[in-house]
C-alpha cells in the first residue's frame, strides 16, 4: 500500500486505481468503477474515524478487501469489503448503499452488518442463541461469512492495539468460533493464522515456549526444510513424476495441539512429525499414488499415520493424501500429495466458488457443496432445545477430523474422529440408534464405546423396546447422537414426572374432598402462570417444583385455611375492626389514589385489593369476606411497590437514562429485571417505590416521552394470589 500525503482525502487515492486493477487481471469483466467509486465512498465514510492503533480507518475496510481480492473474489465480495463497516460505524444507510450499488451488495452489508452485531462472547445462552443466528445468515449467501472471517482475520493481526481485556475476549470467540468455521469451510490457512493469533493472546507463555524449543531445535541439527525438499525432488524426478515440492515450518498453536494431543504438551519435539510439513502437488491423481510409491519405498512408512482423502474426501471438499516417513536421522517427517486442482480447492475452501481463474468464474470439480454441511448441522441440531446444548454440538461438528466407515452393503459413513458405534447408528437413522443393542466392527463382536477407525465395516444390531440410556450421552462424540440421545432421555423422564404428579395430586386433593380435573389443574396453571397447561403443571409436581399443598391452596384456599402471611402492610387505611391487621394484595399491588376492597381470612386479617382486581371473582359468592375500605388521609406520604415493564431500544445508555429518569421523579428502584432481551429491543420490569397513583403515572408519563421507548404498562401478577 503506497504512502500517502497528510490530508485524509488523497491518503490512499493511489490504490483505488491499484485494486481494481489487481481485480481486472483475473476477472477481465471486473467492473473498476463500482469498485473505485465504493473505494472513494468508505474513505469518505470514515475520513474522521481513526482505529486505536491511530491509523486512519478506512486502512481496514481496505485490508479486507485486499486479502479478498488475493482470493481472486468476484467484483460484490470486494465492494462488500470496502463497505462493510459504512452502515454500522458511520451515517450511511442500508437504503443509500442500494441506491449506489445495488441490491446484492447492500444485502452482503446488511449481512455482514448482523454478523458483527452478534454478541457471540456473551454468555452461553446468548452466545448459542447468536450463533444460530449466524448460521442462518451465513446460509443466505456463503460470501457474508468469506468477508467476515477477512475482516476478524485483519483485527486479530492487529489486535495488539485493544485494551487487554478485550483482546482476550476477540482471541477467546475467535478461537471458539471464527476459526474452526474457516476450517470447516476448507480456508486451513485462514484458520491456522486465526488459531496462532489468538493462541498468542489467549498463552503467551506457552506461545514463547514453543518458538524457543523450535529455535534450539534449528540450532541443533541445522535447517532440515531445504535438505528434505531437495530428496524429495531428486527421488520424483528420477521416478519420471513432474511435481513441485514445498516445505514449511509449522505454526506454533498447530504444533502445541499436536503436543496436547498426544497428552505430552512437554513432548520430545525431536520425534514430533508435525513440526514441518511437506508438499507435492503434481498434475494427476494418477501421479498422486506415484508419488507415495516412491516416498515410501525411499524412506520407511510410520505405522498408523496414512490417510488417503483423495478416495475418501472431507465433506468440506478436502483431497489429499497424508502419510508419515522416517527420513534423515530417523526424523519423522509428514508429507501431503495432491493434484494441482485439488491443492487449489484445499488453499480457498468456499471461496473457490466465486473466484476466478483465466477471466472466467472458477469451476473446480473437487469444490464441496459450501451449504451442505450447514444443512446437515441444522437437521442434525433440530431437536436441540436447550441453546448451550446446540453450541456444544456445532462445536463438536467443527472441530472433528473424520473418519470414514461403511455399513454392510458398502455405503460410507462420514463420522468424527473417536466416534463410536452408537455414532454410526444415529448418522444413519435415529430410529436405530435408540433401538441399538449392539455392534460388530469388521464381523467381531465390540463394546458399544469402541473407537472407530478408518476403513472398518460396522454392523448395528437392533432390537424391538430397546430405548437409548442416559449414559450414551458420554459414549458418542456427534450432535446428532446426542441430541437424539437427551432427547429421548427428556421426554422419558418428563412422562414419569407427569404420572408421578398425577399421583401426588390425586393425594393433595382427596384431602380436601375433591378431584384433580384437567380443568382444575388447568385453572391452576393460569393462576400460577405455568405455561403448558395441566401436563406442566403435573410434570412440575412429579418434579418437586411445585408441591400438592401449594397447588390446592391456589383453588381452594378457604378450604386448606393455608393462607399466605402478609406482607407490606397499608397503614392509614380507614374501614378496618380495631387490632384487625391488614396485609396489600401482591396480585394487584394497590396504590392510594385506587378505589379499594378487603377480603378477611379467619383470624388472618385482611387482604386489600384494587376494586378492578380479577383475583376478586373468586370471592362474587361470599359476600360476607367483603370489606369497604379507602386510604386515609396523609397514607401517600409513605411508599409503596409498583412494577412496570417497559420496551425499549437496544441501545447504550438507554437503560442508565431510565434509572436517572426515575431517580429524578423522587422514586427508588428496589428490583429491575430484563425479559425479553433482543437484538434490537428489550423488555425490562422495573419495581419502584411510590408514594401514591398519581406519582406513578407522572413516571410513567416521563418513560413513555423518552424517544428509545416504545412502551410502557403498569404490571400486575392478576391471577397470583398474595404470598
């Protein structure tokens, strides 16, 4: 990138001119002006903005474009890079995007806008919840997640420049999420830099360790990378096999996961295979298993460690062959063989599917469908009800190496690495897995918690009324099985939490004389507010959440005479008998300036209400509980408890700016709560302390004026009786 001159506007004028070139020299069909024009737009953009480094920060926007642009990218991806900050960091809109450059592109920004928005280090509820999110978006056009990761992979190289605190956050999401997703959509080298960056924040130490061991090792025996390639070239060259070879020193996270694999993270690095890496890739598949005949009659094969992903490729398009050697002074080295094609498919991953080659869009048939392992996770997770649990397995699925088996009539099986039996049944059908009563591996009789390997012929062996057990949970590795597995395992124990409830009811009512209808118990559930109904509440009682007496006393409590102590009492109201106490209804929390009415419970006082309170219907036929009440005079001196809940936007400073504006109003917040957070907007119930009705509407008057907030009500548990 060329110097600039000190004004912002002619910065970085050169490389506009500079890019679309770079875009034209692979896609003579590059549309330069879109591209210049987007250049001079973002610039204008964010002329005033500076990135904590001090750089100006249209030097990221750029960046991104940049590396998408040596991905050879289509013209959309490009200008998708240069933009993709407008609208969330500057006054640009989505509608002046579309107007400039079109649908397509605006709905990239708007994509990637969303994806930048998602808050995935929260915590895990939020972080899972969001993660779908970004699952789905990314589902909608692959290239959102291409500019996404270009955009992560630039801040982590520069992410030296954030407060420490918050480069452990980016490196931790980072690590968890953005990287194996480059992986998982065939970009490894993407993914490899990802891991390092943020292996460097997240261990520092342990980074610095390996690099001194690494470099002690160079010191040792010298630098092995040149002697290496250079057999390899002579023994395929005298074999007749046109091929290029490449080495190269592995990155240090790759090599420190390699050292905790082997459960030994202070390993013998003189006998670890994986610090250097070799390449050849020739101009045939045929030369392919040339080439491996050669290395292995030349130096000898380490047992275990070859991997043929030419007949058996990843599900992200993934082709080569792996093997490892003893080469000179018995170092074990491993080397991969490829085609050029499928070399080419392995660098770019998914965005083989828009770049060019030779001016023309990049057919490449070894790319993988970039959808099909999204559609495949969504189906698998379908029956993840708990959000902690859907992350946990879309983590399982990103991050597993596979291994490839075959059913008895030679069909193939893709699993993770360390999947088991039980693993195989459910990727075939659900159905089987829980019906699983055993398993043959290669015709022999196995443990349903062996490890399957490469290549071995696996055989279920099923029975009628076999259901799954809880503790298959940790025998299986993929989200499919263990979504299957704790699902069933719910809805097992939910049925007999319900019959047990039955029973426990059936008990609770008989000692009052009556029965335990579904109308009942649905009556029940209103009151307590149990959503689902009669079966909810039943499971809640086979459960211990909710107990016989507490569910009999909500319909009948003159019968169980178990009523609630008071809380919170009125002082100042004029009606009552002398020393008789009196307690506020917590259904309907009544304030002075309210009509109100008492209900009197056998040498429990009274309980006041609101006059428009529904809990009272429950009284319409006995008249004699009834007792006419009001405040007295000088009662809204003291203070009493209201909540409201109030939707807001989601926005900073929007919640501060309500608890000031209360606090302004003379009231105190004693509890606050948020129900119903989204992306965009919230709902939050706030209890505060007035003294009378009038005070609270003049607070509520003033929530409602406030420009985030799009509404505001006074809550009230109506069907609750007092507690």
């Amino acid at each position: 990138m060329p110097d600039g001159s000190s004004s912002a506007g002619t910065l970085f004028a050169p490389a506009a001119a500079e890019l679309a070139a770079l875009a034209r020299s692979y896609n003579p069909n590059s549309n330069a002006a879109l591209i210049e024009g987007a250049y001079a737009y973002a610039q204008a953009a964010h002329a005033d903005q500076r990135r904590r480094s001090g750089e100006p920060y249209f030097t990221h926007p750029l960046a991104v474009a940049e590396m998408l642009v040596e991905q050879r990218l289509d013209d959309a991806t490009i200008v998708t890079a240069l933009l993709h900050d407008t609208v969330e960091d500057t006054g640009s809109t989505l509608m002046e995007v579309t107007r400039l450059f079109g649908k397509e592109i605006a709905e990239l920004v708007n994509g990637v806008t969303k994806l930048t928005n998602l808050e995935l280090s929260s915590k895990e509820t939020k972080q899972a919840e969001n993660f779908h999110k970004l699952l789905m978006a990314v589902a909608k056009d692959m290239r959102v997640l291409l500019v996404k990761l270009a955009d992560r992979l630039h801040n982590m190289r520069t992410i030296r420049h954030m407060r420490p605190e918050k480069q452990i956050v980016k490196a931790q999401e980072t690590m968890d999420i953005y990287a194996p997703l480059a992986g998982r959509m065939g970009m490894q080298w993407m993914r490899e830099e990802l891991e390092d960056h943020a292996f460097r924040v997240l261990q520092p130490e342990a980074r610095s360790s390996i690099i001194r061991r690494f470099i002690t090792l160079k010191n040792e025996t010298g630098d092995v990378i040149p002697r290496i390639t250079d057999d390899l070239d002579r023994a395929l060259f005298d074999a007749g096999i046109a091929a290029e070879v490449t080495g190269r020193e592995k990155r240090p996270y790759s090599i420190w996961r390699k050292l905790n694999d082997k459960n030994d993270p202070e390993g013998d690095f003189h006998r670890l295979s994986d610090i250097f890496g070799f390449r050849i890739v020739t101009t045939s598949v045929e030369d392919c298993y040339r080439a491996l005949g050669v290395v292995h009659r030349r130096w000898n094969a380490v047992p275990g460690r070859f991997k043929d992903y030419i007949s058996q490729p990843k599900s992200n398009g993934y082709r080569s062959i792996h093997t490892t050697v003893s080469g000179r002074s018995a170092r074990r080295v491993e080397i991969q063989i490829r085609t050029q094609q499928m070399h080419e498919v392995n660098e770019t991953g998914i965005a083989a599917h828009w770049s060019y080659r030779d001016g023309v869009r990049f057919e490449n048939p070894f790319a993988a469908d970039p959808l099909a392992w999204l559609k495949d996770l969504s189906e698998g997770l379908s029956g993840a009800v708990d959000p902690a649990e859907f992350l946990e397995h879309a983590k399982l699925e990103m991050f597993q190496d596979q291994v490839f088996c075959f059913t008895p009539k030679g069909k193939v099986v893709k699993l993770p690495r360390g999947a088991t039996p039980l693993d195989f049944a459910y990727a075939i059908h659900t159905n089987l897995g829980n019906s699983c009563v055993g398993a043959k591996v290669d015709n022999r009789r196995v443990p349903l918690f062996t490890r399957l390997r490469n290549g071995q012929s696996v055989t279920i062996i099923s029975a009628p009324g076999q259901t799954p057990q809880a503790s298959w949970a940790e025998l299986v590795v993929t989200g499919r099985a263990k979504t299957a597995i704790r699902r069933h395992a719910r809805e097992a124990e939910r049925e007999a939490q319900v019959r047990l409830g039955r029973e426990f009811a059936r008990v609770a009512f008989a000692k009052v004389g009556k029965k335990p209808t579904d109308k009942a118990l649905a009556t029940v559930a209103e009151r307590l507010g149990v959503e689902g109904g009669a079966d909810e509440v039943l499971r809640a009682l086979g459960a211990t959440e909710l107990s016989g007496d507490q569910i009999v006393t909500t319909l009948y409590p003159e019968l169980t005479g178990d009523v609630p102590e008071p809380q919170g009492r009125p002082d100042g109201v004029i009606g009552l008998d002398p020393g008789q106490a009196a307690r506020a209804a917590l259904c309907c929390e009544p304030l002075p300036g309210e009509r109100i009415v008492g209900i009197s419970y056998r040498g429990r006082g009274v309980e006041v209400h609101s006059i428009d309170c529904p809990r009272l219907g429950a009284f319409e036929d006995q008249p004699e509980r009834w007792i006419d009440l009001k405040w007295g005079i000088g009662e809204s001196l003291g203070t009493h408890s209201a909540r409201l809940a109030v939707t807001m936007a989601n926005d900073a400073g929007v919640l501060g700016r309500l608890c000031s504006l209360i606090g302004e109003h003379n009231a105190n917040i004693s509890d606050i709560r948020i129900l119903d957070p989204k992306p965009d907007f919230y709902v939050i119930e706030v209890r505060i302390e007035v003294r009378d009705l009038q005070h609270l509407s003049r607070i509520e008057t003033a929530i409602q004026a406030d420009s985030a907030v799009t509404d505001v009500m006074r809550k009230r548990n109506s069907e609750t009786a007092a507690a």
